[in-house]
C-alpha cells in the first residue's frame, strides 16, 4: 500500500524560503503588497513571504522573490536557488518541482555602517 502526503502551500513555500535564505548572494526576500499589508496591518509576520506556489494536476512551481548583495553573480545565484528549493522539497517533502522561477526584485547595497568601517580598515592597513 502506497501512501500519499498532501502539504499545504503554505509548508512548500516556508521550504522554499529556508533553502533561498541558505544561498550565498541571497540578502533576503522581497515580499509583494499582501506580504506588506500582514506585516503593517495585521502585526504579522508572513514566514512564506516573497513566495508563490502553483499546482496543477501533477506540477507544482514556485515563484521566489529575491533581494541579492551587491556585487554577486546574479546568474548564479539564481542557479543555486533553484538547486537549493529543488533540493530541499525533495530532501523534506518529497516533492519533485516542475519549476523554480527567481524574480530578483533588488539589490542590496552596503549600508553607511558597512561602508565607513571598510574606508577605516583601508586606511589603517
């Protein structure tokens, strides 16, 4: 007898944001308006935010939305995303993904603090 889990949406995409927070590049996730008005609104936190999931009969795809670091490979580490959820839905739940669609929705720069400390470091060496 063979059996069969279902997982909610909610469970891929929390899947799928620990694997995309695991990659180098990734500096976090871009939520759309409905992340942003759970977390004003309604003092929530989304834990699937910048994520999407679609089924189908026998597909599931999911959309990831990403902020990157400056200065990486885009490309990259939007490759590595896509191993890393497939992976980790394969690792966890047992899902095969038909697709892994990235949306860089950003980039992050270095911030003020970031940049003034690594001018003092250049100038003391």
């Amino acid at each position: 007898m063979s059996e069969k889990y279902v997982f909610s949406d909610e469970v891929v995409a929390v899947c799928a944001v620990n694997a995309t927070l695991k990659t180098e590049g990734v500096y976090g996730m871009a939520g759309g308006a409905l992340d942003a008005v759970s977390r004003n609104l309604l003092r929530r936190e989304n834990a699937a935010m910048g994520t999407r999931v679609s089924r189908s009969d026998d597909e599931t795809a999911v959309d990831v939305s990403v902020i990157v670091d400056y200065g990486c490979n885009i490309p990259s580490v939007a490759w590595d995303i896509q191993e890393n959820v497939r992976n980790e839905l394969k690792d966890m739940i047992e899902i095969d993904v038909s697709a892994v669609n990235i949306h860089v929705q950003g980039v992050q720069m270095k911030d003020d603090a970031d940049r003034a400390s690594g001018v003092q470091e250049d100038t003391l060496k």
